[in-house]
C-alpha cells in the first residue's frame, strides 16, 4: 500500500511538471473560476435581501426588489461568461498535455532498443498510448473542470456564512473532515484498481490486435474457440477489475452525501434556533441553508473528481512508464559520420559473443573479415545466429563483448543513422506503410524523381504488376499491404533497395516469397546490383548462393566451416549434408 502511494504521488509530481508548461493558462483558469463562483455566492445574499424586503401583504419594497433582480441579472450573465471560458482554458491545457504525452511517447517508441519492444506485445504499446493516455485526458478535463470551481465555492461559501453567523459557521467546519476522510479512504482503495484495470485493458489489446493480424492463420488452423476462450478469460478478469475499481469509486459519492445531509441538517436545526432567538432573520437564514447546500454540493463533485483522478493516474503512470523506459545507449559526442559514397565494404567481426537472455548463449567468439565487394552467404540450421548476425551489423542490436568495424572503425563509433545508411536490407518479413505504391518505393530516397522510381521498380520486375493496378504508382495499399500479394509486398520492398543501391547489401530470404521464373529474374538482377558491393546473403535455398564468394555455416551460434560452395562440398561435411538433403529426392 505504501509503495503505490508514494508511486502514485510521484506520478502526480510528474503530471504537474506536464501541467507547468501552460502556467498561463492554469492561472487564467483559476481567475475565471474564481469569478464563476464569486457570481455564484453573490445569488445567495441577493436572495436573503429580497426575502427581508418582503416583509408581508402591502409591505413590499418593489423598487428594492427590481434592483435586486438586475445585479443578479448583471452576476449571473458574468459567472456564465466566467464559466465558458473557463472552460475553454481547460481543453486547451487538458489537450496540450495529452497532445505533449503522445508526442513524447512516440519519439521514444523511435529511440527505444528493439530489446525493449522486443519483449512486449505490440497492443499492449499502442494500448499505452492511445487508450491510456484517453482515460487519462478524461480525468484530467475533470480534475480541472471541477476541482478549481470546487474548492474555491468551498473557501468562498465559508467566508461568506461566517459574514452572515460565525456560530452556524462553526458547525459546518466541525463536519468537514468527516466528508474529507471519507474520500481520501476510498481514494486510496481505487487507485490499485484502476491501476490493474488499465494493465488488464491493455492484455486485451494486445490479444486483440495480434488476433485481428493473424486472422487467416487462426482460421485456417481452426482456433477460433480457443481464441475466444482466451479473449473471454481475459474480458472476465477486466469485467472483475472493472466492477471492483467502479465498485470502490462509486461509494464516494453516497458516503460524501450523507456526510453533507449531516452538514444541512446542523445548519437547519442552529439556524432555528438562532432564528428563534432573534440572532438572524429570516431573510439570513435562508442564505445560510443556501450556502450549506452549495457548501456541501462540491464534496461531492470533488469525490466523484477524486475517484476520476487515480483512473487518470493510474493510466498516466503507465504512459510515463514507457517515456521513462531507457533509450537506447545514444550515439558518442565525437562519432563518426560515414558517408555512403566512401564505404567500400570493408566488415569484420573480432571476437563477437552476443546472447539475447543472459543465461541462453547464442553466438560466441565469431570472427569474419569480409574484403570490399566481397558476397558473403551465411548458412545454417533455423535459430543457430543467421538473422542476429544480420542484426548485430545494422546495430539494431550491439555484441556483448568483441567489435564489429566497417572500414576499420568500431561500429559504435560511427552514428547509428549514417551507418545504417550504408547498409541496404530486404528481408523475409516484408513492411510496407499506409500509401501509395511510389511512397513505399521511394520510402528511403524521398527526393528521387518519377524516372529513378519506374527504373528500380523494373529492375526488380515489379514494374508489370504495379501498370496493372486500377491507379498504377499511384495506387493505395493498405496498413502493411494488406491489399496485394506477400511476393508482391517482396518486389516492392526488392525495389525499395534497389532505388538507394547502398555500398553494403543485405538478402535475408530476399525472394522466399517469389515465383521461380520471377526469382530467377530478380537473382540476375541480385547480381548485377551486387557487382562491386559487399553483400551478406541468408539462404535456406542453397542452390541460390553457390556463387558467393564465401559461404559460412553457422551451428548454435558457432562458424563450423567455411569457404566456397565447391569446396565446402569437396569436404563433405555439415554442408555437404546440408546441400545433399535438398536434392535427394531429386
């Protein structure tokens, strides 16, 4: 209990460091609410002295009355007024700060380790910005909303019943705490449950959105009862949390109330016996029990804001969570810029020992030196390093110890974004954005012309489908090219690269996706784009690499041989077996 309390105070610490950057505005909003309930306090006394300017039949001052009547027409027109854009000054501050939040949250999914996304589902990050960060602008509007009126109507209303009878006043400030301990019990009840409801929201998004994209496969393999069954076992336990959470916040509001009717009774009972005794008239009585009614009125509006506000905190903590998490390590003061048209190749790999989890090692000791223009294939069993060696070049990922250099200088010397632009990379697991088939060929060379775009699209036979789509280049795909085929998302993605023709190649099953007339095209057009580039190749097809330059089989993270297909064939070993087994049937 004590640990969420001082979590969730530092979480409010962080909010309002949020909320200071629109001081202006906050003080403006007090100003404003300040005036609102100022009208509103007036309403009271204007009533009382009409009350006492009625004094019986024939005895009524009609002058006096018409008087009163145009102030209160005069205060309740500036309290309206006051009250609008007081209003207006929460959104702005209530949306600025969501609006920074996001922004923040998403410049850090940019420079986050792929580590840390790694380890988390995609639905439970985007759960984080975009549900959480809702619930928390709700409780946020409110807060500011009601809050500021609140506790100004309460300070006001006191000072204004101690004007009329500081004895009637006395009663009701000997109440007080009682409401007050009331709402801060609860508060700190509710704010562990919403914090479980948000994690709990979020585990269902993330089922959601992995279900949703996996969709064909779970109907093909007939899963969908236990997808449901798995989606129901969760909407259950957010059901439990929410009803909890709900159930907790939802007595606030009836315990404040029976504090408060506490409240107006005392002030009924004292006022008429004041009365009684001549110590108030009727006229003040009547704006006494008015200004207990409103007295007790923001207890329970701020209860209600109260239980609002550990939602929001509780939503907000998660938010902070992954802008606090820690970036990747940044690139050195003093690093280098690798310019694209100097590279001319030159890879090694001294010493590389790299594990994912501390206690499962996946490559150790692994040494390469690969000359310029060199084609290096990496071959091997699935999960014994091929595709961490390909990570590990890019600096997606950095070794555990030993160093990899390009053009002789420590790859964490030289800044991540010139690196990787010297790099040029297709993979098995094709990514395409929202758009149009031109901005997702042009996607790392924005400025190449209309000619540049047609001539990359050819050269990787992409160029024949893409005529025959209702808008050509200019045709929409959808979220991650839903709307076309996977060896269509390959040519488009082959494109991509051949547009930028880096210094440095990298063919991760680069056409394991592809017809064979087509990938017998696009590996002529592999090899022409290679003439003169360092390109590192990962093939489980072997007859696609007998012409590189050197082949290296990898088993559990370890390079077992290596040289030419003919040579590593002449050895007859994992290789061979490896190469053998693809064609026995053959």
């Amino acid at each position: 209990m004590a640990k969420a309390s001082k979590a969730q105070k530092g979480t409010l610490i962080k909010v309002l460091h949020h909320v200071r950057r629109y001081l202006p505005f906050v003080g403006l909003s007090v100003l404003l609410a300040a005036v609102s309930v100022a009208s509103t306090l007036l309403i009271p006394v204007y009533t009382g002295d009409a009350v006492d300017l009625i004094l019986g039949p024939g005895q009524v001052d009609f002058a006096g009355l018409f008087r009163l009547m145009r102030r209160m027409g005069v205060v309740l027109a500036a309290g309206a007024a006051a009250q609008w854009l007081m209003n207006l000054c929460n959104n702005r501050i209530t949306y600025s700060v969501i609006r920074d939040l996001r922004r923040e949250a998403f410049e850090k999914i940019q420079q986050l380790p792929l580590s840390y996304l790694d380890g988390r589902t995609t639905g439970e990050v985007v759960s984080r910005v975009v549900a959480d960060v809702d619930q928390f602008a709700d409780g946020l509007l409110m807060g500011f909303t009601q809050l500021f009126t609140g506790v100004l109507t309460i300070v006001g209303t006191l000072g204004f019943m101690l004007r009329v009878n500081w004895a009637i006043t006395l009663v009701v400030v000997c109440v007080t705490p009682l409401s007050l301990g009331v709402a801060a019990f609860i508060a700190k009840k509710t704010y562990r449950m919403f914090r479980l409801q948000s994690e709990t929201r979020g585990e269902q998004t993330s089922l959601i959105d992995e279900m949703v994209a996996g969709q064909k496969v779970v109907q093909a393999f007939g899963q969908e009862e236990k997808v449901l069954a798995r989606f129901d076992e969760i909407n259950g336990r957010l059901e439990q949390c929410s009803l909890r959470a709900i159930f907790f916040s939802s007595i606030t509001n009836p315990a404040t109330r029976f504090v408060n009717s506490l409240v107006y009774a005392g002030v009924c009972v004292t006022g008429a016996v004041c009365a009684v005794q001549g110590l108030v008239s009727v006229g003040q009585l009547s704006c006494l029990l008015s200004y207990a009614n409103q007295y007790t009125k923001p207890f329970n509006e701020i209860s209600g804001v109260v239980t609002e506000l550990q939602n929001a905190l509780a939503c907000a903590g998660r938010v902070l969570e992954l802008i606090e998490a820690p970036a990747q390590a940044p690139d050195d003061p003093d690093a280098l810029e690798l310019a694209a048209d100097t590279v001319r190749g030159s890879v090694s790999l001294q010493d590389v020992c790299f594990r994912y989890l501390p206690d499962r090692p996946l490559i150790e000791g692994l040494n390469l030196t690969v000359k310029p223009g060199e084609r290096v294939a990496i071959v091997g069993p699935t999960g014994c390093g091929k595709t961490t060696i390909i990570n590990l070049l890019m600096r997606f990922y950095d070794p555990n110890s030993g160093k990899i250099t390009v053009e002789g200088v420590d790859e964490t010397r030289i800044t991540r974004k010139s690196l990787r632009s010297a790099y040029g990379m297709v993979l098995q697991d094709t990514w395409l954005k929202a758009g149009t088939i031109r901005e997702n060929i042009a996607y790392g060379a924005p400025d190449a012309t209309e000619e540049q775009i047609v001539a990359a699209a050819k050269a990787a036979h992409a160029h024949g489908f893409i005529q025959r789509l209702p808008q050509g280049y200019d045709t929409l795909i959808t979220e991650d090219g839903g709307n076309i085929s996977q060896g269509q998302k390959q040519l488009l993605c082959i494109a991509r690269v051949m547009l930028r023709l880096p210094p440095i190649l990298i063919l991760d099953e680069a056409t394991s996706s592809i017809d064979t007339r087509t990938e017998a095209r696009i590996q002529k057009a592999f090899q022409q784009m290679m003439e003169g580039r360092t390109s590192f190749i990962v093939a489980h097809r072997l007859s696609t690499i007998r012409q590189a330059d050197v082949i290296l089989v990898m088993k559990d993270g370890h390079v077992i041989e290596q040289g030419t297909h003919d040579q590593l064939l002449a050895k007859g070993g994992f290789y061979a077996n490896l190469y053998n087994s693809q064609f026995e049937d053959a």
